[in-house]
C-alpha cells in the first residue's frame, strides 16, 4: 500500500497543506533563534517571492486564454503580448533575487533554503509548462473539447430566446 495515498483525497490534501503552511507561519524570522518574541514570523520567508508567483499566475490565467482563443481560430495577438510579458519579467527578477539568496546573508552568510528550494521548484515549473505549451500550441488549433463546437455555435448566433 502506497503511504501517499491519502495526499490523493481531497480531505488529506487539504489538511496536509495546512499543516505545511502552519507549521511555517509558527517558525521565526529567517536568520532570528527560535523564541516566544521571534515565532509567528514564518511569512517572512516565502514573502519575498510572493509577489513573482503571483504574477507567474497572472502568466498561467494569459495562456489559458491564449489557448481557449487559438482552439476556437480566434485572433490571440493581443492576449500573446501581455502573457509574454507576464511570463519572463517575473521569471527574470525571481532569477535575479535567487542569485542573492544563494549568496547568503552578507553579515552571516546565512541561507533561507525553504525560499531557495521553492524558487527554484517555480522556475522549473514555469519552464516545464512552456515546454508543454511549446509541444501542444501547434496540435491544438480547431481542436475542441467536448461539447465545445455547440458553445461556440450559440455564441456566434447571439443570445438563446
């Protein structure tokens, strides 16, 4: 029996994220000792990133866009621009900051590994969902899912009476 088994459900996925992120928020302040005054700091340390995963979100939501309007033949110039820009500006500027959390603290040298080891899991993550992206836009156009042609058929014709 697989000891992962309950990470499948939706009940022990959940759970096991909060404890995760629980256990993180109890931690200190990335270079503090563990004490009553420094705990309850943990956001500290994925904070930084906050802000580049976010807009790699932001990426993602483009590109689903960008998919759902090129299966369907539309014109996805105007969604390709702001997903490209939404994509390597994040990805550049998380490369950019990992750079200084791999150096370390200037005073003690001192890493945030939990920040490093996440930054650099999103960085390939987002270059795994561009291959995927790469090696599926050429396949997809006209390609609809199920039920898909009938949706597009009622909005070309207007609203249902």
């Amino acid at each position: 029996m697989d000891p992962l088994t309950w990470l499948t459900n939706k009940h022990g996925a959940t759970i096991f994220a909060i404890i995760i992120a629980g256990a993180m928020a109890a931690m200190p302040a990335p270079g503090s000792e563990w004490s009553v005054d420094n705990a309850g700091k943990g956001g500290l340390i994925l904070w930084p990133m906050f802000g580049a995963t976010n807009q790699l979100l932001g990426g993602l939501a483009f590109m689903v866009i960008t998919f759902y309007l090129w299966r369907r033949g539309k014109a996805i110039w105007f969604v390709a621009l702001p997903l490209l820009f939404m994509l390597v500006m994040p990805a550049w500027a998380m490369t950019l900051l990992l750079q200084d959390w791999l150096a370390g603290d200037p005073k003690t040298g001192d890493r945030n590994w939990p920040l490093i080891v996440i930054a650099v899991a999103t960085i390939m993550l987002e270059i795994w969902m561009l291959v995927e992206a790469g090696l599926l836009f050429p396949k997809v156009r006209g390609v609809l899912e199920p039920g898909g042609e009938a949706l597009s058929e009622t909005a070309a014709s207007g609203p249902v009476s």
